[in-house]
C-alpha cells in the first residue's frame, strides 16, 4: 500500500522543466506593477496568478511528498528547498499587489470582478481583505511596524533552545536496575507500560524538571509572547488579544467564550473518570501522569486491511455520495500505509487543488490507528469535495472547518464498534478511547485556551507576568477541572511551558475544542434523523472556502455562538463515562 506519485509527475525532468517555467512567471506577474487599474490588465494578472499557482501545486505536492517518504533522501529535500526558494522569490516581488488592490478602492474592484465569470471565485477572498483593511494603518505607520517585524519570531526560537536544543534529557535507574534515558517524547509510553508508581513518579519528574529548572527564563519568554501580541493589538487598533487573534476568521468572541464557559461548568464527569481510573487502577493516590496508564488489557491487531473494512462498514447505509467520497478518499495510491525507515512520522491528508488527496499513515495496528484512518479519510473526501464543488480560489478551507470532516468520521467509527464489540476488554478501551479523546480534544485543549485567555486579560489590566502568577493559573484550572492539587507533582504547574503552542500560535488550541463540539452536534442531528442533517453536513463539506467557517458550521447546523452545539459533547462524555461505570463493575 504505496503512493503512486505518477499523477503529479512520471519522471523527474519533467519536474525540473515546469520549475523553470514557474521561474519565468515571477517577472511576468512582477511586471504588472501599477497597471491593475486597467481592467484588462487586472483580469490577466488573475489568470496568470492562477496558472502559477496550479504550477506551483504541481512543483510542491511532488517534492514534498516524494520528501515525506524519505526524509533522508538528499535529492528530493533540495527539490522541495528549490521550489519554496523561487515561491519566496515570488512573495517578494508581488509584494505590492494586495496594497495595489486596496487602492483600487472595493467599488472599483466588486464592478471588475463582477465583470468575468473567471474573476467571480475572487469576490469573498477580497472582500475579506477589504474587511481586514480596518486594521491597517497608514503607509508610514505601516512601514515603523514592518521594522519590527523581524523580532516577531524571536520568542519561538528562545523557546526552541530552552525546552530542546539547550535541554538535557535526564537518565532515570528503575526500580529493576535498568538505566533509561527519558524524554518528552517517550516519556508517555514509557509511563503507559510501567507497572511502578515509583518509575512512573520519577520518569514524569525526569522530563519535567527542565521546565522547573528553567521557570523564570520560560517565564520571561511567555511575557514576550504576551507583550508582543498586546503591542500588535493596541497599535492595529483591536480591543483585545483575543479580538485581534479571532479576526483573521471572522469567528464571534462568543464562540471562544461559549466554548470555555460550558466546559469550566460542566466538569462532575471528569471526577468521575478519574475516580474510576484511581479505583480499578487500585491507586492510593491519582496523579495527571496516570492517565497514560490503560485500563484495558485488550492488545488486538489491527491490520491495514481490517481497520478500512471496519471504517467502511460503519460507514454503510450513510449518504450514498458521502460514502462514495470515503472510498475515493482510501483509494490505492493514495495511501501509504506501513512505517518505514527514513518516513516522516504521524499522520496526514495533504491536498493541492487539480489532485487527487494523498494520506501518510504510519499505520501500527493499534485501535488508534483505526481511528486515524478514519480521521484522515475525513480529511481526504472534505477535500474532494471541495475540490470538486469550488473554483480553486475559494477551494481551500480553514483549520477550524478541517478538524469537523475529519472528527465526525471518528464519532461515527466509535459508535459503530461499541455495537459491535463482543469482549469486555475490548469495550473498555474502546469507551477509554473514546473518553480520552474528549478529554485530550475538548477538556484539556479548552484548559490551555482559558489560560491563554486569563493570562491575556492580565497583561491588558497591566498585571505582572511571571512564574508565579503562570503557575497560579494551572493550579487553579486543574483543581477545578480535574480535583487534582498539581503542587503535589514535582514540576507540573509549570505545564504552562510544556506547551508548544502556546508559545508558538497564541489562541489556537480552542479550534481543537470547536471543531470536534460542531463535527459531535452535526453526528447528533444525522443520528437523530433532524430533517435535511446529511445535505446541510454535505454543504460544509462541498463549500470549501467559500465563507467565514462560523456561518459554514452554522449551516450544517452546529450553532457555534449557542452554548447548545458545546452541549452535545457533554452529553456525548457523560454517556461514556457512565458506560464505562457500568463495564467496569460488571
Ligand atoms: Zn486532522
């Protein structure tokens, strides 16, 4: 099971030709500087941007998926560095066209578009960009800004050294004698196996303690994060962090607040979780690092072949059109399944208008590969849809809309094996799955968005920012939420600087959080036959880009400025845990 990457390109000289004909387009596309004025000028800028960008898709998709197969083949890494050289190149010099555009003035520009059925795809893309113009400021304004634009990476580079490249990973001696070396990423497996509450202690504190030791520096880093973003907000105008970081998407400040409201009131089933998982456990005490231990013994394989006849049987009997995309989506020469030395790791769908969507898995016979599967066939037919419904301008959409084609693929999976689940084991690590899932999805990833949000308002009220008051943040959350006093486990309130993205993309985890509650409500209203549930779920699916994803969920009928859509995945977790009460004590 293999990708066939023949549709992109049969060999490669034929590669290096069209990247020489991609380098021809960059002074012709340049050269249309200060003529978009002139109508006809205007309409074969667009033309010929869209024949670069398909040129482009082309150059891309093959060399970086010719790359992820092996990342330690030389030869295409440089194809890939080729490609995105003569793209920057590109950037640099249309450069002027987007501030060309806005001087046109919208009248101008909505009368140009309206005049060619070719130019028609462009109107929401730039009306959104006149949209966004409220928040540019004058040229000369602009320009002391962009000098500052240098600095704007520089908390993620600080952030890289400290909690990697400068970090040491710590050896441990178990209780057995043997010498490990722990790190963030193998800590959780090495947790998930021991049988020791003494290993499972020392191994969480071994990959903790960097961010212990280094508290005030990751500190320090965080407040630049936070300053940076509150400079960025003030001078553009915004009234908030968060306003400027929802902006971008159009998505309403109540979505946000919706979202972290009804997970902070809704949190008795977690205690609960949890005390099952301390009770069968047999642990006198529960820590956070727990959590990686499984309940169920079950050790099932799964091969490739199984689990995509396990998908699309949950899937039968569904949408007859949708059920035709999920096969598309798994086709052969689309999926490269096994691991593979030298192949990039996880799991992706990657898709580039005019081709057919390619899924990376590293398929390892767990449940949770199953669920992968699924995940990124979701992936895989969103984008054929798309694709095949919108003109490539609008044919791309955001991450907030990806991660519902992709979950609801899940929820539907999940309910059809817990039908049809036989063994006890079996059934409890499916319920764990699935409980672990909202909790990772839902719960925790709305955890990090209520800090993020907390430790914003802080900086807007001109509070200090340091360890203490970052940690204070996370005790309080993780009380609340999980009843566990985290100042018992040496280093853990200091999780505000385990996490990577809070460092990297301020206000991104919560789209985790919104996706999965839409793609839950959507499921419940197909399940529950709510009239025309599968054709408005299809026209998310079919309108790529086309809209603001708010008004694309709303649509398919998940309401996400209604506390009700959030509501669903409550209902959704209360339901399992309490299945799981009842395996467990049967
Ligand atoms: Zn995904």
């Amino acid at each position: 099971m293999k990708w066939n990457l023949n549709e992109y390109y049969k060999n490669e000289k034929d590669w290096h030709g069209d990247l020489e004909l991609l380098k021809l387009n960059v002074p012709k596309l340049a050269a249309f500087q200060g003529k978009l004025s002139n109508y006809n000028d205007f309409l074969a800028y667009f033309k010929l941007d869209e024949d670069t960008s398909k040129l482009f898709y082309r150059l891309y998709g093959y060399a970086h998926l010719a790359s992820d197969l092996n990342l330690k083949d030389v030869e295409k890494a440089s194809m890939n560095q080729q490609v995105m050289i003569v793209v920057s190149d590109l950037n640099q010099k249309t450069a002027w066209a987007n501030p060309e555009i806005l001087a046109l003035g919208e009248e101008k520009v909505m009368d140009f578009l309206n005049k060619d059925p070719l130019l028609s795809p462009y109107i929401f893309p730039l009306k959104n960009l006149f949209r966004q113009q409220k928040h540019v400021l004058s040229e000369d304004q602009e320009k002391i800004l962009a000098n500052f634009s240098t600095t704007s990476g520089i908390p993620t580079n600080l952030y890289q050294s400290v909690s990697i490249v400068d970090a040491k990973n710590v050896d441990i001696t178990l209780e057995d004698g043997k010498v490990i070396t722990v790190t963030p990423s193998n800590y959780r497996s090495l947790i998930a196996e021991s049988k020791s509450e003494v290993d499972r202690k020392n191994i969480f504190e071994a990959v903790f303690k960097r961010y212990q030791d280094n508290k005030t520096t990751f500190a320090n880093i965080y407040n630049l994060v936070l300053q940076q973003k509150a400079a960025f907000y003030k001078s553009r105008n915004y009234n908030s962090a968060l306003e400027s970081a929802l902006f971008g998407n159009n998505i309403p400040e109540s979505v946000f607040h919706n979202l972290k409201d009804v997970a902070y009131e809704n949190t008795a089933s977690i205690k609960k979780y949890i005390n099952l998982r301390k009770k069968y456990l047999g642990l006198k005490e529960y820590h956070t690092y727990d959590r990686f231990v499984p309940l169920s013994k079950d050790n099932t394989k799964y091969e490739y072949d199984t689990a995509r006849t396990l998908f699309f049987d949950a899937i039968k009997g569904m949408d007859k059109e949708f059920v035709t995309m999920q096969h598309e989506a798994l086709k052969d020469g689309y999926v490269d399944v096994d691991p593979q030395d030298g192949k990039r790791t996880g799991g992706y769908s990657m898709t580039l208008y005019g081709f057919h969507p390619y899924i990376l898995l590293n398929h390892d016979k767990t449940l949770d590969s199953v669920f992968t599967l699924a995940h990124e066939a979701g992936h895989s037919a969103h984008s054929l849809f798309s694709n095949s419904t919108q003109p490539m301008p609008i044919s791309r959409y955001t991450i907030f809309v990806a991660e519902i084609a992709s979950t609801f693929n899940e929820h539907v999976l999940l309910d059809h094996l817990l039908k049809s689940v036989t063994s006890k084991d079996q059934k409890i690590q499916l319920l764990e799955t699935a409980i672990d899932g909202i909790m990772g999805t839902f719960f925790r990833q709305t955890l990090f968005a209520t800090y993020e949000f907390q430790a914003s308002e802080l900086v807007r009220n001109g509070a200090p920012i340091n360890a203490d008051v970052l940690s204070k943040i996370m005790i309080d959350l993780y009380k609340h939420y999980y009843d566990l006093d985290i100042t018992k486990e040496n280093g853990k309130q200091y999780v505000w600087a385990y996490i990577p993205h809070l460092f990297h993309t301020p206000f991104y985890v919560y789209q985790y959080a919104t996706s999965y509650s839409a793609s839950l409500k959507i499921y419940e209203n197909v399940k529950s036959g709510a009239k025309d549930a599968f054709i408005n779920y299809k026209s998310l699916l079919k309108s790529g880009g086309s809209d603001f994803p708010v008004n694309q969920a709303k649509k398919a009928g998940a309401d996400l400025t209604n506390k009700e859509t959030f509501m669903a995945v409550i209902n959704r977790f209360n339901y399992l845990v309490n299945e799981l009460e009842k395996t467990l004590t049967e």
